[in-house]
C-alpha cells in the first residue's frame, strides 16, 4: 500500500497540520519585518484570542485586618491550620476538586465559586492564585518565653523581602526549626505574597515578633541558647561555633548583613565556608545551608 503523500498548496508547499500552519505564518512575518514587508504582516504575531482572555488587572485592597491568602499549597495548609480564622472563600471549580476537602470542611467554610477573572479582581493578574483565595486574620504571634523547650531558632535581623522570607519559612520546617524570630519593624507583614513563597510552611511554624533584638537574643541566652551571626567574613567556620544542645542561627539582610548591635550580641560569628570564588549566598539559601548543618550537629 503507498503512502499518500500531502497535495501542494498555490505556494508550492505541502499542505500541513494547523501547527505546521502556524509556524509557516511565523516565519512569514520575520521575513516580511526583516524586508521592510506591508504594515499588516510587519505586526508581531498574536495568538487567537482564544488565548488572551484575562486581561491584566491591579487587584484591590484588602481591607484593615484581613489578609488574602492564595495558592493551592497555602490555602490547604491554612485550612488544616487550627489556628487560623478563615472569614471567606473563594474558589474555582477546578481548584475546588484539586483541593480534596471533606464535606466537614466545606460545610465550615461554605466556599464561593467563582472564575479566574473574579479572583484577579482581588489579588491582580500578576499573583499565582491558581483559582484559590482566602481573606483571613494575621495569625498570632507567640512569645519568647514559649521557646524553653525548643532546640532551634532561626532569627532575621530586619530581613525585608517577603520573597525571601517565605523561602527561609519553608526551609526552616523542612529541617526541624522551631520557631522563627523576627523584629516588629523592618521585617515582611504576612501577606499573600510571601505565604505564596512560604508554600505552606506559614502555617507550619511558630513566628515571634520582637521590638529589641538584641535584648531578645539576651535573653534566649539566659534559656540556654548558643546564638550564632552568619557573617561571610566570621572569624570562624560555622561548625567550629556549634555548642550545647540549642542554638539559633542569627542572619542579617542582604547587602547589609548583621546590624552592628546583634554582631556585639550573639555568642558568636560564623561564616560559612565555600571553597569557590563567591564567598556569599542569598540569604534564603545561606539560611537553608546553616540549618542543615545545625540539625546535623544537634541530632547527633
């Protein structure tokens, strides 16, 4: 039996797939903008507009005391989260089966069904909601005192971005911390933006704000604390600092690292060490790094 060959078009070309047909119009208008070709083919190609359906949008505020939270990781986490009081629910019937939830649970939370668009109208077009969004209260943060039975802490000093501070949250459950300290001024306010990065990790550990650091770290010191500044310029190697079965990892803001006052407060300065030409990390991945290396040493 032959094959059957495609019949050639006026052009001369054989006749293709609707795919073939779209990169032959994508080659024609790079040619005809190269040659200087009519004002119609010299438009950059566009899609159909079956593709660019959701146009761009800002979003809205939220407002005084709510916080909208999105993302199929965050928003399960923060269901499953007791602590956390969820006022309202809105969700996409794709998003809705993604997320598994009991009949108990949708009961609780009598969610809203809506389309992509409605939810852009609140995040804006630019946030990865993935059809799902809840508006909340911040949760409360829990006090110094509550860490006597922790063995590791991980403490920000004035670490600003949310993207990176989500990133730190996730890495801190990932090895076992037990609470993250953070100040009261100059550091991210809960947001959508950084439990997004956080990808449910927000939900998953304990947070303490503080107005003064460095009487903070003092007194983790009397709860028998060994605190450690990460300083890509330490005197020390980290694992040379590790002591005691506590410690908290101290890490400064980029670009300006640890602010003198927490430099002349904690036990120690440490660097970690890295053989090759650059000698200092993001500050997400220097946080990730040390925490792995201080739960190594503590599970010994």
């Amino acid at each position: 039996m032959k094959d059957k060959k495609s019949s050639p078009d006026s052009s001369g070309s054989s006749t293709g797939t609707p795919k073939d047909s779209h990169y032959a119009r994508l080659r024609r208008q790079f040619r005809d903008q190269k040659s200087g070709g009519s004002e119609q083919n010299s438009q950059p190609y566009r899609q159909d507009n079956r593709f660019d359906r959701r146009k761009s949008v800002k979003g809205s505020p939220a407002e005084d005391g709510i916080i909208r939270l999105y993302g199929l990781h965050t928003v399960k986490a923060a269901i499953e989260n007791p602590r956390r009081r969820i006022f309202r629910m809105l969700v996409t019937k794709n998003a809705l089966a993604r997320l598994e939830l009991d009949d108990a649970t949708l009961a609780r939370l009598t969610p809203e069904m809506v389309e992509p668009r409605d939810i852009d109208a609140l995040t804006g077009s630019d946030a990865v909601h993935q059809g799902v969004l809840i508006e909340t209260a911040a949760l409360k943060p829990r006090k110094l005192q509550d860490l006597k039975e922790g063995r590791l802490l991980l403490i920000l000093d004035q670490v600003t971005d949310p993207h990176n501070v989500g990133a730190i949250l996730r890495s801190a459950v990932a090895f076992g911390a037990d609470a993250i300290i953070t100040t009261s001024r100059h550091s991210p306010q809960e947001s959508g933006v950084l439990a997004k990065s956080a990808s449910g990790a927000l939900e998953m550990i304990d947070q303490i704000e503080v107005r003064n650091l460095a009487e903070a770290i003092q007194e983790l010191h009397e709860l028998g604390y060994m605190t450690i500044g990460l300083d890509s310029e330490g005197p020390l190697e980290m694992e040379q600092t590790l002591k005691g079965n506590k410690v908290a990892l101290v890490l400064g803001a980029e670009g300006k690292g640890l602010r003198q006052k927490t430099r002349e407060t904690v036990n120690a300065l440490a660097r970690l060490d890295m053989p090759g030409a650059i000698k200092s990390l993001n500050v997400s991945n220097a946080a990730a790094i040390s925490l792995y290396a201080a739960q190594r040493f503590l599970s010994k």
